[in-house]
C-alpha cells in the first residue's frame, strides 16, 4: 500500500512541557498531499489532557501559526492537539522553529491514542511512539522515545528508561535557532509497517525497524504502534 503524504508546517516556542505549533501562511501542499494545518484555525485538531488542565489555554491560532506556550504556567500535565485523521503508513513533512531560549521538550506522536480512562495508569498520556524535538539538546532530534505506558523509554536508541546521554550526530547535521535570523528546520517522518525514519534538515537521524516492539502484544492491545493519531 502506498503510504499517505501529509504535510503540516510546525514553530517550536518556549514551552513548561512540551508542544509545537505551526507556520504561517501554510502553502499549498503539492499534488499527492493532504495539509493537516489550514493557516488559520484549529479545524480537524483536538486538545485532549485531564480535566484539571480543561481551561488552560496553551494552545491557540495566532498570526497564522498555530502556537502552544505554556511558559510561566507550569501547574499543569500533558495537553496535547492531536489531529482527528487515523493514519497508519504515511510521510509527513514538517517545518519547526525553536528557540535556544525555551528549556522545553517537544515532539511528534504518531500512530498514537489518548486514554481518557479515569483508571488509566498514566492518564492523560499518548500510548504510541513520539519522534523528538528537543531545543536544549538538539542531538536528540529525530530520535524515537515510546510514550506507551508498558515502554516509557528510548527505541531509538534502544534504551532502557528516558535517560539518554550526548551522542555523535551524524554528518552534516544541522539544528537552526529562530534568534539566528528567523531560521527554521524541516523534519521528515517515514512510517511503513513497523519501520519509522526520520530526517532533519535532509540528514537521517533514525532508521528503526520496530518489528519487536511496535507489533508486541501491548501495542496490538492498546491499537497503536502501526496505527493511529498524529499529535503535537
């Protein structure tokens, strides 16, 4: 099956948690692709977090971009956007801006579901993998943490927990600030089965073959790894 492109034109900002946010004017996509961000409201998007967090207006359309800040409110958990499209094989092509001023950690779920159960271990979490946007350690880009509650930790690298050390980037790598003259990067996501990989800025970051992970018996119960939503 050939997988579906998708295209969506994402800016980091500064950030208590995590989020993104999106570019403005979004083009139009070419031919083959389907636009996830319309460049003015939140249409085909939904926040999902624990109803203690209900009222918090983190995220918001402004200027054309769709923009998460949660920066001096950090009484809060998760709030995630998560796109209503189910999505199994696909491409999607996004533009990110990131600040070296922002001490937050972001990401993009994929193939992910919510667990609004009030009985949820880890209520108000994605279960499925995240592809990493991380301004403070920008080595960690494109790497793949799984959020899914029997993981919690790196699969790309395989690790054991959220811990992860420097490490090498590969060649030609690049990681641009918004302070160094309104710059952006591009971040690519390719999933086909249980392979996911990424790029940043042209250069490949993960090549991941999840065939022992992704297809396991947790992931089929929980209906994620191989399908599902797209979040920020």
């Amino acid at each position: 099956m050939k997988p579906r492109r998708l295209v969506a034109f994402l800016l980091v900002l500064g950030l208590a948690r995590s989020g993104l946010s999106a570019a403005s004017p979004a083009p139009e996509p070419a031919s083959g692709w389907i636009q996830l961000f319309d460049g003015t409201t939140l249409a085909g998007w939904k926040v999902r977090c624990l109803p203690a967090d209900a009222e918090k207006s983190f995220w918001s359309v402004r200027d054309g971009a769709i923009v998460c800040d949660s920066l001096g409110r950090k009484d809060h958990d998760y709030v995630w956007l998560i796109h209503e499209g189910e999505w199994g094989d696909f491409e999607l092509e996004i533009e990110f801006q990131a600040f070296r001023s922002s001490p937050g950690n972001s990401g993009v779920q994929i193939r992910s579901r919510y667990d609004a159960r009030p009985s949820a271990p880890r209520g108000g979490c994605l279960d499925g993998p995240q592809i990493d946007i991380h301004p403070p350690a920008p080595f960690r880009t494109g790497l793949i943490y799984d959020e899914t509650g029997t993981e919690n930790r790196w699969i790309y690298p395989s690790l054991p927990s959220y811990e992860i050390a420097p490490r090498p980037t590969p060649a030609g790598f690049t990681f641009s600030y918004a302070e160094d003259g309104d710059r952006w990067n591009r971040l690519r996501i390719v999933a086909r089965g249980t392979s996911i990989t990424t790029e940043l800025n042209g250069v490949t970051m993960a090549a991941y073959d999840g065939a022992g992970v992704l297809a396991n018996e947790a992931h089929r119960r929980l209906n994620v790894g191989l399908r599902g939503h797209i979040a920020l």
